[in-house]
C-alpha cells in the first residue's frame, strides 16, 4: 500500500523507539522512505540472482526499514544489528525478528562474513561511518544524506580510492519511488529527446512534536539542502545524465520555525551540468490538510517532449501515487505506474558481489552530494522578518 500516512504505520507496528518515531513522521511509504504496509519481505524477488549477508549499525531515522526491506529482497540476509539507543531495537526486531544485536559497532565491523552495512544513523556521523566500514573491508548503503561536509566528502572519495569499495547512498525520492524509476527508463529510451532541464519541487510534512533534538539544528543534518534536497540532485544528475555540475545560485531560510533559529524551512537552487539544467525547491510547508507528507513534483524538460511525475498525490485527481504524465509528438497520456517494479535492491546486491555498478554509479551519486553540499555552503540566506506593510 503506497499511500498510507506513515505515522498511522507506525502506530500499527509499534515503531516508537527514541528518535525513530519522530524522524519518520513526515514520509509515507510511497517515498519508499517507510515501513510498508505489509510485513517484512520474507525473502528475495523473482529478480534477485545474487545472495550476501548485511548488517545494520544506526537507526535514528526509519529509513532504514525501507533500505533494509530494499536489501532482503535484493538478496540479503540481515544477520545482525547496532543501535546506540537500545530501545529502537525494540521496533526493528519486531519487524525483522530474532537479528542478533551486536554489542558494539566493531563487532560488526570485525566480521569477514558481512559484505555490508546499512546505516541511518544520525547525518552527520554517516559518513564517518561509512570509511570506517570501508576500511573493514565492507561495502556501505547510506540513509541520505550521507555526507553533511565537503571536509566529510573528500575522506570518503579518498576512502573509496584506497579500499575498492562502495559508498551507496539510498536517495530513495528516485531509487524506491516507482513513477520515477519509469520516468528514467522513458528517458533513457529517448521518449522525450535529449533532457534539456529537470524542475524538482519537493514539500516535506515538519511534524514538529515528533522529531528528535538533531532534526533541528544544522549541525547534525547539514542543513536543507544537504538534507532534502540531497534526493533533488539525484534526480538532476541522473534525469540529465550529468557527469559534471556545478552550482549557478542557492538560498535557504527559516519563516516558519523561528522557536528552532537553527533549523532551516525554506531553500532553493539552480544547478547547470554538461547533461542540462536543473531547478530545485524543498520546504517543510506540507499543511495538514494534504493526505501524504508531501506534494512531491518533478518535470523533465526534453526537446521533444516531457514528462510530468506526480509522485505522492494527485490533488482533486486521480487516487494514490506513481502518477506519470507524458507528451509527445503523438499526443498525451497518462501512465499509472503503481506496479513498476523497483530494481534498486537486487542490482545494488548484485553489484556487491559481481563489483559491478548498475543500481548506482558512485561517481555520479557524489556528484548529486557535493551539489548539495555546494549549495549549501554559498546559499544566501533569507530574512524570516515580515516587511511593514505598505500602502493606507
């Protein structure tokens, strides 16, 4: 079920570990963000060939039950799990049963048997992380974002560089959102011609009472940008086909949250890559009113068509999300994409163990997170003060 407000998941699973509530209270599953509807898959795809053994170390924020679904049916075998608060282990071992718990992070770490770990632990310390796992000997599948710094994002290509591994970051707004992987076989395909521009919006549900101190300051997300605007980037880079991008102009602010002067509401950025050009605006502004967490829109520009995704709700149109919209020289039509499979989890595993890199390029998914870190670094920021009002 696509479109459930994920705190009504969570209420039925039970997720109500320390700071895994709150950080999930914004998304639906339809993001491929939550925990789904169903229960835990209980073993790979049809589609899976490959077969590995994975643990998780983090669970600060329930993205991770959507990676670690993603991963089971890719072919994985959770084997164990870290948390630093041990009453978030509550809610993921009733998910995904009797997963050893490991005392510590390098007892996970020191295991040759797992190829990889899966993290969403608090932003900031991700990337940390991730070298860390590298440096073991193990492939890394991040929470986005993964990287909150550009000091953080030299390390990790350093790392890579060094130890021939892999450093995925799970922007889930394209990887587990099924309207989006058929708008890039569309692409691909040349439906629309050579992409010209993509234009992300992208509103987010705040829920305010729900989330954990470190949603609130800018230390410890990275700012947003980095943040929500991590999965924007993805889409540009790989919507265009970019290799090479650069920021054109960036601004952030806070006009709805000034109790949390450290948090940032409000931010937008235009982007320019030897593939197109790129819009991007993410806000904290979903009303309560809209069923799902958040509007999320993405046009692609082509020169001889586009295309028009509407990912998470259509409003007064058509029920549920996945909807894609097409025109072309033969006219337009509309494509329910509710039952696209999503390849994400069985190539990811089958580029773990073949070393191939189908389900993400690296160099291309670091692209999307200096972008963002880029744009974060030189945004200009916004006063949240009204102007007087003018006029008698």
């Amino acid at each position: 079920m696509d479109m459930i407000d994920r705190r009504l998941l969570l209420a039925g699973a039970g997720l109500v570990g320390a700071g895994l509530a709150g950080a999930a209270g914004a998304q639906s599953t339809s993001a491929g963000n939550g925990v789904s509807a169903e229960g835990a898959p209980t073993g790979p795809d049809p589609s899976a060939k490959n077969r590995l053994r994975f643990a998780v170390i983090g669970l600060d924020h329930s993205h991770i039950y959507a990676i670690t679904d993603a991963l089971i049916r890719g072919g994985g075998t959770l084997v164990a799990v870290h948390a630093g608060d041990p009453k978030q282990l509550v809610p993921f071992r009733k998910r995904y049963g009797d997963v050893k718990v490991a005392r510590t992070e390098e007892e996970i770490l020191a295991d040759k048997a797992i190829q990889v770990v899966a993290s969403a632990s608090i932003p900031n310390l991700r990337a940390p992380l991730g070298v860390r796992v590298m440096r073991a000997g193990k492939d890394f599948l991040s929470d986005k974002p993964g990287i909150t710094s550009l000091d953080q994002l030299g390390e990790v290509r350093r790392t890579i560089a060094q130890t021939k591994r892999k450093f995925a970051i799970m922007y889930s707004e394209r990887l587990e959102v099924r309207a989006a992987v058929k708008a890039g076989e569309l692409v691909h395909a040349g439906a629309i011609g050579r992409v010209v521009q993509t234009i992300n919006i992208a509103p987010h549900r705040v829920s305010a009472p729900s989330r954990p101190e470190w949603f609130w300051d800018v230390k410890y997300y990275g700012g947003i940008l980095t943040d929500i605007g991590s999965h924007q980037a993805d889409q540009f880079v790989f919507y265009t086909g970019s290799t090479e991008a650069s920021v054109v102009a960036s601004q952030v602010g806070n006009f709805a949250t000034p109790q949390h002067p450290r948090f940032q509401d409000f931010g937008d950025m235009m982007l320019t890559g030897n593939g197109g050009a790129g819009y991007v605006r993410v806000d904290w502004y979903t009303p309560d009113g809209l069923p799902t967490w958040g509007d999320g829109r993405v046009f692609i520009l082509g020169t001889e068509g586009y295309i028009e995704l509407r990912k998470y709700v259509d409003i007064e149109g058509r029920p549920g999300g996945n909807h894609l919209f097409l025109a072309d020289k033969k006219g337009t039509r509309y494509m329910d994409c509710s039952k696209v499979p999503l390849p994400f989890g069985p190539q990811f595993v089958t580029d773990v163990v073949e070393r191939s890199e189908v389900a993400q390029n690296q160099a291309q998914a670091l692209l999307a997170a200096e972008l963002v870190l880029t744009a974060q670094d030189k945004a200009r920021t916004l006063s949240g003060a009204r102007p007087p009002v003018q006029g008698g």
